[in-house]
C-alpha cells in the first residue's frame, strides 16, 4: 500500500503545480517556490518530489512540445489529478479542523504575554 | 564588448548524461539550461556554473539514477558460477589436477611458515628482549679466534659496580644431568644455577613465588610444575624439602617457588638454584682466567635498539676486564697476552639462530636453514603457481569458441573478464580451502617429523598473508584468458581461426622450464645433503662409538669407584670399564697448559679430557708413541697428547719431555691419534688427556656384541647394590653422536619431502598440458594414424616438445645446483667432495620422470582407434 499522506514540502509542490497549470515544469515550479515561500530549493530536490507525487498518483506528466528555448528540449509538465486535489482538500479540511478547536482564548493570553 | 556565449559546463552536462535516466533525461537537461541561463543573465557567468553543478549534483538521486543495464546483477554471477562448475566437471582430470597441485603447494608453504614463524619467535616471550644482550668472549689463538659462551663469573659483580648503563646483570649456569630426592626417591633432572636478578631479565612466568627473595637464599630452590608434580606428587610444594645431589655432594633445599618455562625458548630447564651457593661452596677454581659463568646484561630502558650504547658498553666492559684481571696474576700468561682476549655482546634473543663464530664475529648459524627454507618455500608457491597458470590458460584456449558465441549475444568484455577471473579465484580459494584441510589433519606428523610442537595460529596476519598471495595466484592465471581471450574478435574465434598454437605457448613453455629448473635445482641439492649426511653418520672419527655407554657417576660411587668399576669389569658381557669425562659433543677447554718454547703467538687452547685408565684402549685411539694410561704405573704426574698438540706445540721427540699443567708438572708418556669428539662441523682441536678420578665424573663401558640388554640389566642390578637410591640411566654413545646431527637430520628429512613434492608438483602439471595438448589434436592423431604412422611415432611427436623443455631447464638448474650446494658443504670441516654424478642423476631422474608422465600419456592417445576420434564432424 502506497503512502498517500502528503507531507509538508509536497504538498506545497502539489499546491504549485495546480498554481502553475500549463507552467509547471520542474525548473518554474523550484522558481515559483523561491518566490513564494521566500527559500530557495535545488531542481533535482523539486524533481524527486514530483516524482514521489506522481509514484502517489497525485501528479500526472507529459512531454510539451519542443521550443526555441532550451536548445529545442521539451519540457515535463506536470498536472494534478483528481486524486490529487483530494488529497489537498482533505489536508485543508483537515488543518481547518484543528484551527476551529483551537481556543481564542488560548490566543489571547499568549498575546497578552508578548 | 565581446559578449561570452554562455554554455553550461561541458563536463557537469557530460557527467549528468551519465547517470541520469534516460527518459528523464530531455527534461533535465532542459531545466538546468534555463536555470543556467537565467542566472548568467540576472548574476554572473561564474555564479551560473557553480549552480549548474551544484544542480548536476543534486540530481545524484536514488530515483533519478540509471538502473544497471543487468536488471540483475545477481544473475550474471550465478550464471558465472554454474558455467565455473560444469566446466570443472567437464575436465574433471584436469580440474583434479589443477586443485591438488596448487592445494598441496600451497599446504607445503604454510607448513614453512609455521616452521619458519616459531623459529623467529623462540626466545621472542622476553618482555626486555630488546634490550638483553649475553656476553660472549672471543680467545685469539694461534689457529683462529676461537667464541666459547663461558666467560670469568667475577663479571658478575664487576659490571654491577661498575657499568652504570647496565640495568640488571645475570649470571647462570648450568648445572648438567644431577639428581633430586624427596624421602629417599631420586629422580634425575636438569636446571640452573641463576643469580638473583634473574627474572629481572628474562620473562619466564612465575606462578609462585617471590622473585626478589626466592634466588636469594642458598637453599632456595624454584622448580617447574612438572619437576614439582614428579617429586611431591600433586601437593602444594612451597616450603617444603628436598635434597639436591652433584657427584658427591648433598644439599637440602626449600622449594621457594613454581615457574614455568615455555616451548619457545631454547634455554630450558626444571629448577633454578642460588648462584651464590654455586658460587662460593662449588666453584673450585674462581678469577678472572676461569671461564665458567654465562653472563646476560640488561640494558638500561633507554638503550633499547642503541647500537652505539651496545659499543660503549662494550668497551667499558672490556676496560673493566683489563683493569681488573691485570691485579690477578695468572701463571701461564705470557707477555703480549692483553689483547688476546676480548668480549663482545649479542643480542640474546639471537643466540638461537646466529649461533655460528668466525674470527670472533656472528657467522650464521639455524638462520641459515630457516632462510633455506623461505627458499624452498618461495620455489615451492612458484611450481605449484605456475601449474596453475599453465592449466588455467591451456584451457581457456579451447574455450574461445565459448567466447565468440557469448560475444556475438552481446556479453561485455567486462562481464567475461569476471568470468574467467571469478573461474580462477574460485579455484584457488578452494585449494587454499584443502591446503589448510590438509596442513591440519598432517600438522601431527610434520611435528613428529620436526619433534617440534607446531600449531595453526589463526591471526589475521597469517590470514591476510595466505589470502593475498592465493589471490594473486588466482588473478595472474586467470588474467590471460580473462585479457587476452575475451579481446578477440568475433569473427576470428568463431572461425575457429585461433587454432591450438595461438599466443600463450611460448609463455606456457618458459613457465615449464622454470618450474623444472627449480624442481631439479632441489633434487640436486636434497641428494647432495644426503649424501653428506650419510657421509657424517658413517665417518669414521677416529673412535669406536659402537655398544660404548656411559652413565652418571654420582652419590657412593663418588668414593668406592674402585671397587665398582672392579666389579663391573667381571661382568660376563662387558668387555671393559672405566672412569671418563669424555661425552660426545662436549669438552672442556683449558689455556692452561705450559711447554717449553711457549709464546703469546703460538699459544693454543686444549680440549682437555680427565680420563681413567684404559679409557684410550676402549674407545679404539691408536697410540703412536710412547703408551697410554696403566695401572701399573702412577699416572698421576703423566700426560698424553694428540697429534695436532704435539704439532700445535711444535715439540720434536715428545715421549719423556715435562709440560707444566695448570695442576702442575707432568710428564709426556704418549702420543694418541687424533679423534674428533664432537661433530664432523668442527675441526679437530689440540687435545690433553689427563688421570683424574675426582673430575672424571661418568663411568664408561664396552658391551660385547650380542647380549647389550642383558648386561645392561645386570649392570644396573650392580649399580643398584652400589648406589642405592639413585636412578641408572646409561646412554649409548653413538646415540649422543647421532643426536649431535639432529638439525642436519631434520633439515634433510624435510627437505627431502620438500623436494619430492616439487617434483610431483611439476609432473603434475606436465600430466595435465599433456593430456590438454592431446586432447586438442586428437583429430590430428587420428588422421596420422589412418594415414598409417605407428604408435611410436604419435608418442615421439607428443613427447618431444617437452623433453626439451626438461632438457633445457636441467642445462640451466645444474651449475646453479652446483654452486648452491658446494656453498653449504663449507659448512662442515669435513665433507665429501661434490661428485659429479649427482647432477648428472638428478638430471637425467627428472628427465625420466618427466618423460614417463608425458610417455604414457601420450602413448594412450597414441592407441586410440582412429574412427572414434573421427567418426564425428
């Protein structure tokens, strides 16, 4: 049985791939990730997670078509599956849940102490 | 401005292409471009390499790496593995052949090893070995330096005072064969005199006792567990008494202590005793011209491996000598006699294996047949390797069709490399595998063989020694096919183009002539030392050694020898009796000995032999002049000489002139033949023979031939009467003489063996290229033989080949033979002379030999029914 639980790093991957649609190629997705999350991570790390989503079945991929840029290379793209976006709702719904049972109260005495 | 083209690093991209997979390749390679150009663009060109390669390097991923072109690798090693063992079974003879030559060289050359490794080791348990050293002195004489262990035991004190580099000074001595009694219950036994630092310099182990006290008291006495087991029988002997019994005298003693002397020391013995009692109630004759102590240094923790210190202690020691003796008036110096005594040091645990003096330096001695042996073993690992190497190439010949089938499949050169090296290493970790079978179930008779008490030490030296070298052996026969073969081109080898002479025979032939060059290079010489062996045993020494025994005189017989050797004479059986000193393979050595016309240049030093009377007759020494030793006379102030002291002294008409011995004036009643009292090793030495009751301390007795147990048996009964108590234990003579040759026995025992299995070795493998070589052309025997060429023809055209190869490696082996072994005959002041028909037989018998492996072999392919080997094709 496959693990289908989505971890922290892929699922941010995962929530760029769907960000990115027709975009989201390893080397954009490891920009994008710059840029949003403020850090920088190697392709090969991007690509090992996207391989690993994909092992999931979260990720599908295909070749683009060859451009003038990238010395005629194509590109992987990758898209999210249904199973995909499940798996990124129930994480959501998930996280929500624990949000709501989370007193306010609790909140305000630890701001009072700051 | 000339803008650079940017272009990502050519080795980074050529090293990704690599390893990545190749359907992730395009996109890879792709990302990075864009990632590299985008960063050339925003930083700098430099700073987009770096991240190119820091982004080829993180791509070194499980999930991104190519898998093996093998999906298995396993596969193709068991694929190796079953074609290794249907081939051995296919050439079953062959495989036989190759395992049992190299298994049994190899156990051959583990044997040596251990030999040779307990040889290094004895005396080597020492913790202080590096810095013990024993004292030995060198006599100039008229006829050489002459190195005797024994030097004066006023040392013993002299270097303690004076030597400050010398940490702890041992004096010791054996005491020779001497009885021990508890309650009236002898036993005879061995062991030293020590002084009390002894265990200070040498490590034998105490198991109780304390050594700072137990040497001190001249009643002390510490024992083995085994002399203790004799004597109390189990019981806890600390405390407890014992009398000590030496010719005459009687001491009682208290066992002080229990120590244990290990196998590997050349200095063994079953007590140890107060050398102060030695010292001041038995030496008869003390000073500094009586050289009568062993003496061992220990050096100073600092001086461990000092060359330089060893000198100058050395000399301080000699200075020390001068000064001191030069108060001490001798007699029978003369002037110009300081130099003519000098002591050196050597390292103790050396003594063992450098046991050889010439001109008063170390010449040699066991190491020289322990290096022998590392040679013979080296020849030995080279025959059996080269067996191996032959075979194993001889074989891969007719197997290059095997390689142009896998080939054309599409094996790669690299995976049949593995497969002809992966054959051999298996083979020869498998005769490495019965070689130690084999040393382990024969160590027991090669120790008997030996009388050594040999065991498998399994540490990881040894281990990683065998290891490695059957490695090698196994790479370097395996690398001509696994290189050579699997290079060839397809079309060639499936031709079948590389017929039966291809490349590799003529290294094959060099190999077999070396391999014989070695084996008739050991049979020479292993002839040669027997032959000087049995010159040796049967020489004759200028003595009748035969039914002569002697035994211990000791306790009464010190007193009323008279009568007894009286009453051994009447004895039916006994032929004649007497009292002796003499005992093959010892002496005494004296200077001290005057005559007229004496100087510092022609002065000697004598054996010397206190004898009774008739003793000369009894051992069959000729007189020459004058008469031997009578009871008619009193011999008291008499003397005789031997020939070489009579020469030595250059006396003319000796009978009737007066010598001055250090006992004082005797008279020259004879001259006697000269014998040699120890080995065949040593020269004959000038010789005084003298009557002295008191210091002749065996009894010695002719046997008639016939019935040498039974007077054995009536004489003890006579012993017993005279002598109660003691134990009778006669020793023949000729037995003491025999033993004198125990190294050389051994050595040629082994040797021998050694000799005989290279021979079979290389036979071995001459056995097996022959049968390879008729199986190859068998198609060709066939056709000859239709053709109508007889049986001898087909053997003469199979043999010639090698009995060249024989020929030429006895042309080579023989001279080297020759000199190798007139080398070793310098050894022995007396030898034969190198008879030429040795090598002339070792040639022509290896060449035999090999022609009668080659000869059948050949002619039972030559027998062969031709429409067999032709009915197919």
């Amino acid at each position: 049985m496959k693990e289908t639980r989505l971890g922290e790093f892929e699922e941010v991957i995962l929530l760029l791939v769907g960000i990115l649609g027709e975009e989201a190629y390893a080397f954009r997705i490891a920009e994008e990730f710059k840029v949003q999350a403020g850090r920088s991570s190697s392709i090969g790390s991007v690509h090992s997670t996207l391989e690993r989503l994909g092992d999931k079945g979260f990720l599908t991929s295909e070749m683009g078509k060859p451009g003038a840029t990238r010395g005629g290379r194509r590109k992987r793209i990758y898209t999210i599956t249904a199973a995909g976006r499940q798996a990124l709702q129930t994480s959501r719904d998930f996280r929500m849940s624990l949000w709501n049972q989370l007193p306010d109260l609790a909140i305000d005495k630890l701001s009072l102490g700051l | 401005m000339k803008k650079k083209i940017a272009i990502p690093p050519h080795f980074a991209t050529r090293l990704l292409t690599w390893f990545i997979r190749d359907d992730l390749a395009e996109g890879v390679l792709g990302d990075l471009e864009e990632k590299f150009l985008q960063v050339a663009e925003e930083r700098s060109l430099f700073l987009a390499r770096i991240s190119y390669w820091y982004e080829v390097v993180n791509y070194m991923r499980p999930f991104a790496i190519r898998k093996s072109k093998h999906l298995n690798p396993t596969i193709m090693v068991r694929h190796n593995l079953l074609l290794t063992i249907r081939n051995f079974k296919k050439h079953r003879s062959q495989f036989i052949i190759n395992l049992a030559g190299l298994s049994s060289g190899i156990a051959c050359v583990l044997f040596i090893f251990l030999w040779v490794t307990h040889e290094f080791q004895v005396e080597g348990f020492h913790e202080k070995e590096d810095r013990l050293y024993q004292l030995l002195g060198n006599h100039s004489q008229a006829n050489g330096i002459a190195t005797h262990y024994g030097v004066p035991a006023d040392f013993l004190e002299a270097i303690q005072s004076e030597v400050p580099e010398v940490a702890h000074t041992i004096a010791w001595a054996p005491t020779g064969e001497v009885s021990v009694s508890v309650d009236g219950n002898y036993h005879k036994t061995e062991g030293l005199f020590a002084s009390k630092d002894f265990f200070d310099g040498f490590s034998y182990r105490l198991l109780k006792g304390d050594p700072a006290t137990m040497l001190s008291t001249k009643s002390g006495i510490v024992i083995t567990q085994s002399l203790s087991d004799r004597l109390f029988k189990g019981a806890d002997p600390i405390g407890k008494a014992m009398e000590w019994h030496f010719s005459g005298i009687s001491q009682s003693l208290v066992v002080t202590g229990i120590v244990e002397v290990p196998k590997n020391t050349d200095n063994k013995f079953d007590y140890l005793m107060s050398w102060d009692y030695y010292f001041d109630d038995l030496m008869q004759y003390r000073g500094w011209s009586e050289h009568n102590a062993l003496i061992t240094v220990v050096l100073d923790a600092e001086f461990s491996k000092n060359i330089e210190a060893v000198k100058m202690v050395t000399s301080k020691i000699n200075e020390v000598f001068k000064v001191r003796s030069s108060v001490f008036q001798d007699d029978f110096a003369k002037e110009g006699d300081e130099n003519k005594l000098e002591f050196m040091l050597q390292k103790y645990a050396d003594l063992y294996l450098y046991d050889n003096y010439e001109n008063g330096k170390v010449a040699g001695g066991r190491i020289q047949y322990v290096h022998l042996f590392i040679l013979i073993g080296i020849f030995i690992l080279f025959i059996a390797s080269i067996n191996f190497i032959n075979l194993s190439t001889a074989k891969a010949i007719g197997r290059t069709r095997e390689i142009g089938v896998k080939k054309s499949f599409g094996a790669s050169r690299g995976s049949l490399v593995g497969q002809y090296l992966m054959e051999s290493v298996l083979l020869s970790l498998l005769s490495l595998a019965v070689a130690i079978m084999m040393v382990w179930s024969l160590l027991p008779y090669f120790n008997t063989m030996i009388q050594k008490d040999l065991t498998i030490g399994l540490n990881m030296e040894t281990i990683l020694m065998a290891l490695s070298i059957i490695l090698l052996v196994g790479i370097v026969a395996g690398s001509y096919p696994a290189f050579y073969l699997s290079r060839l081109k397809v079309l060639t080898v499936l031709k079948g183009k590389l017929g039966g002479k291809a490349g590799g025979a003529w290294g094959r032939k060099t190999l077999v002539v070396f391999q014989f060059t070695l084996s008739i290079i050991l049979i020479a010489s292993v002839m040669v030392v027997f032959y000087q062996m049995d010159y040796v045993m049967h020489k004759n020494l200028g003595y009748d050694r035969d039914n002569l025994i002697y035994f211990k005189r000791e306790g009464k017989l010190m007193e009323n020898h008279q009568a007894f050797i009286e009453e051994v004479k009447k004895l039916p059986g006994i032929s004649g009796a007497t009292l002796t000193q003499f005992r093959a393979g010892f002496y005494n050595w004296t200077e001290g000995v005057d005559w007229p016309g004496k100087t510092a240049e022609n002065s000697v030093q004598f054996q010397q032999f206190f004898s009774g009377i008739g003793q000369i007759e009894m051992m069959g020494l000729e007189i020459l002049e004058g008469r031997g030793f009578s009871s008619d006379f009193n011999e008291e102030q008499s003397v005789i000489f031997n020939e070489t002291a009579i020469a030595a002294m250059g006396l003319k008409d000796p009978v009737g002139k007066t010598i001055r011995h250090y006992s004082g004036e005797k008279k020259i009643i004879g001259v006697v033949k000269d014998f040699n009292p120890l080995s065949l090793r040593d020269k004959i030495r000038p010789m005084v023979y003298l009557i002295n009751p008191d210091r002749a301390n065996y009894v010695l007795a002719k046997l008639n031939k016939g019935m040498e147990l039974a007077t054995i048996r009536k004489l003890e009964a006579l012993h017993d009467t005279f002598n109660p108590g003691y134990i009778f234990e006669p020793k023949f003579v000729d037995q003491d003489y025999q033993q004198l040759y125990e190294s050389e026995k051994q050595i040629s025992r082994l040797s021998s063996l050694f000799a005989a299995l290279a021979i079979f070795i290389s036979c071995l493998g001459l056995y097996g290229l022959i049968s390879f070589t008729t199986e190859r052309r068998i198609k060709e025997i066939g056709i000859r033989k239709v053709l109508g060429s007889s049986a001898f023809g087909i053997v003469y055209l199979l043999s010639v080949d090698f009995s060249k190869m024989v020929l030429v490696a006895a042309v080579i082996a023989l001279p080297i033979s020759y000199l190798a072994t007139s080398s070793w005959l310098e050894n022995f002041a007396y030898h034969v002379d190198l008879p030429w028909w040795i090598f002339l037989v070792a040639g022509l018998g290896a060449f035999l030999i090999a022609w009668l492996t080659v000869g059948s072999q050949a002619y039972k392919s030559a027998r062969i029914n031709p429409a067999k080997c032709l009915k197919e094709d």
